[in-house]
C-alpha cells in the first residue's frame, strides 16, 4: 500500500494502476522487452496471487511489484554495453529466453560478446567475463535492484513492494542475486514476479507451451513449486491467455484493483511520478546523470522569465523532465559512442523522439505533453527531427525545451567531448538563433544562466 494517502485528484483523475501501466512502457523498451511485458507480468501475477488466496489488502503491493519491477533496470545499461561490447537492449532480450543451464548461459554469453570485433578484442572481453563472472553478475544485479527498490520508495511505495523489486533476481534453490536467498526466504512477491516475467517473456516468444514447459522445468530450481501450481492451475483458468494476447489488456490489469484500493494521483504526487521517471532515464548513461533534471529546472526558471504561469509552468517542468523518456528505447552502444555516428545509428538515436511521443502518449494525464516534449530535436527552419516541423508549428513551451536541452548537453560531459564553460556554451548557440533555436528563449536562458557556473 502506499505509505502516503493521495487526497485530491487531478484534472485528469485518472488512477494510479493506469498511469504506472502506462508508464511501465518505458521499462519494456528500456529492457528490450515487446511493448507491454510488464502488464502482462502483472496479469500473469495477479492471476496467481488470486489462486493462492492473496488477502485483498495486499494485492496493491503485488500489483505495483509486477508493474514497477523493472525500475532499476536502465542503471546496469551501460555497464553491460561496456562489459560485453553488446548492443545492451539485444543483449537483454536475448538473455532472458536462455535456458536455466550453466552451459546455455556461456555459450549465450560468449557468442554475443565482442561479436564482430577484431578476435585479439573478443578474447580479452571473453577473459574478462571467465575471470570475473561471478563478480559482474553481482555488481551488475546489485546495481539494477537497489536503484529500483530506491525510485519505488520516492515513490512513496510500501517496505513490501520496494523488497519484491530488490530480490527480483532471487532464486528458489538459493542460486539466485543479489542475496542469494533460498525458498520461503525470498519475498513471495519477488518470487511470483520472477516467475511472471519468464511466463511472459517465454509465452511472447514461442506460444503458451512454452511458457508452461519452461515455468515447470524451473520447478524447484528457479521457482518455488507452489507457485508453479498456481501459474498453472491460473493458466487453466478461463480467458486467462486470450486477456494475455487481447489489445485491452491494459484496462483489464487496471481494473483488477477496487477503486478504493487504487487511489486518484493529485498534482503533487504527479510530479513525483515524473521526477522518479526522470531518475530512470537519466540512470541509462553516465553521461546524462541529471539531465533531466537540470533541463526541467532550467526550463522552469525560463518559464518565469517569458511568463509562462503558475499551473502551466509546473506543466512545462514535467515536459522537460520526460522529454527524453524515448532514450530508453536505445542502445547504450550509441548514446556513450565517443566517434561520430553512422547513419543507421542517427536513425536510431532520432527514434528516441518517436520513442518518447508513443510514450507519453500512452499516459492520459499526460497525453498532451508527448507532442511538446518529443518535438524538442526540431528547428525552426525546419531542419529538425523527427517531424520536420516548421517554425509555425513548434509552440513556445517546446522551444523553451529545446534551448534548455541544448545548453545542458553543452555544458556537461559527453562521449566524445568534455563539458564546455557557460560562456562558450552561449556563444556557440548564439551561432544558432533564428535557425535551432527561438531568440526570445535564448535570451531568457541567458538571463537564467547569468551568475551560475
């Protein structure tokens, strides 16, 4: 249950499970997961909690375990890039279908490290990796839940749910991370999440047998036998694969909670939504720790000087802290690339406005900020991305992104460059007024900026 009761609704009123739904987008695309994995882990779920008898005033926490246990996992993007010289979305989702043997992780694992790559490098990572295993795959999981079960707290989330993000990894014969916890130790909520992901990810991939056929090979191993009885026992349950495959799916998970379990989001409580999503996209790459953040503050301070009021200011921060949600859909292999893109990997990064308009589009109580916020690559002479727009077409609340977003991306360290002082930063986009950038936007953030180092 949440630790904090939510009193007024937004405009939108919409409900907590619908916006954290939604918002569970992003996770899917951040761990290369089909859209809509972590609702169906959460139908998946729920269903059990349902055959075991799960007392009523606990299905909440169960229900945002499911939603929000892959929180984490933009935090260890990077660092399995670097690891494994891999494309780190196709890395993960090629992992997670990997059988439970010793002998199928390592052949998984060495035939995508360094592929590619000049052999005298792929030996060295291979190395790298026998050396050191066990020790990367401890950072790396240790890395993922602490940073999950710590955003589900800012979000004002019960011990309960922030302990099922943490031991997600955990496994029945004790095998699992980042505890190594046995049987009833680990949280019953890790333990059926953990379960629902492997039912959905082997479900998307090859059928609803394979599902079953894998969830009972991990029988004893992997999953607590108990459950493997309720995954099944709720798999012959009526409707239970057509609501899996059905486009409604997201209603349906929404609505498996009473509306007086669900609770109303009021304006405060989405800010903090918004904020904790921030914190998951900056965490994708070392070099946009606090990006999001910065650019929403720089944009609220901007906001005041060209008058933009009260509500529709707190608007604008919340464009600007989401406005990059879509980098969660690329690769690491091209966001922390310290040479020049080609132009596969520009097609790529210039999806990531298309990534985060899809995104935000999703989430009712913020549908009208995914066009603002995805626009903010476009320029006013019409050479930008993703739409082209032209400069009649671009509002002020995005060029006020746009200004913000540019300056930050400066003045902090990139791939390829170090960061750059205030005052080379402004000279270098005053080359770009009346072209990139809005001249009214550039002026207020230099009176924003004046004094700030």
């Amino acid at each position: 249950m949440l630790h904090q009761k939510i009193t007024s609704a937004a405009p939108a009123s919409i409900s907590l499970p619908e916006l954290l739904g939604a918002f569970s987008y992003a996770l899917d695309i951040t761990e290369g997961q089909p859209a809509g994995h972590c609702v169906r882990a959460c139908w998946i779920g729920s269903r059990m909690g349902e055959v075991l008898g799960l007392p009523q005033r606990e299905r909440p926490d169960l229900h945002y375990t499911l939603l929000l246990k892959d929180l984490g996992c933009s935090s260890n993007a990077a660092r399995i890039c670097e690891l494994y010289e891999a494309d780190d979305l196709a890395f993960k989702q090629g992992y997670k279908t990997v059988g439970t043997s010793l002998a199928a992780t390592l052949h998984f694992v060495f035939s995508k490290t360094a592929r590619g790559a000049p052999l005298g490098r792929r030996v060295k990572a291979i190395g790298n990796i026998l050396r050191n295993g066990d020790t990367i795959a401890q950072d790396l999981i240790v890395s993922r839940c602490t940073r999950g079960a710590d955003i589900a707290r800012t979000l004002r989330f019960s011990d309960a749910v922030c302990d099922g993000i943490y031991h997600l990894d955990e496994r029945w014969d004790g095998s699992g991370r980042p505890g190594r916890l046995r049987g009833q130790t680990i949280p019953l909520f890790s333990r059926i999440a953990l379960l629902a992901q492997v039912a959905d990810v082997f479900h998307t991939h090859a059928g609803r047998q394979a599902a079953i056929d894998e969830v009972r090979r991990r029988s004893g191993v992997w999953f607590d036998p108990e459950l493997v009885t309720a995954f099944e026992r709720a798999a012959a349950s009526c409707g239970f694969w057509e609501t899996l495959s059905s486009p409604f799916i997201d209603a349906r998970v929404a609505a498996m909670l009473p509306s007086e379990e669900a609770g109303p989001v009021d304006e405060d409580y989405l800010d903090d939504i918004a904020a904790a999503f921030g914190q998951v996209i900056d965490a994708k790459s070392p070099y946009t720790a606090g990006h999001s953040t910065r650019v929403a503050d720089f944009a609220g301070r901007m906001g005041y000087e060209l008058g933009v009021e009260g509500e529709r200011r707190r608007w604008l921060k919340r464009a600007a802290l989401l406005h990059d949600i879509g980098k969660l859909g690329v690769s690491n292999a091209i966001l922390d690339k310290p040479a020049g893109l080609d132009e596969r990997e520009w097609v790529q990064m210039r999806d990531h406005a298309v990534h985060t308009r899809e995104i935000l589009g999703r989430i009712g109580a913020l549908a009208d900020l995914a066009p603002v916020a995805a626009a903010h690559h476009e320029r006013l002479d019409g050479a930008g991305y993703p739409l082209g727009l032209a400069e009649d077409a671009i509002g002020r609340e995005t060029r006020i992104i746009t200004v913000c977003d540019f300056y930050d991306a400066l003045t902090a360290d990139r791939p390829y460059r170090g960061a750059l002082p205030r005052d080379e930063a402004l000279r270098i986009m005053e080359r770009e007024v009346g072209k990139a950038i809005d001249p009214l936007c550039f002026e207020a953030l230099r009176a924003s900026v004046a004094g700030v180092d």
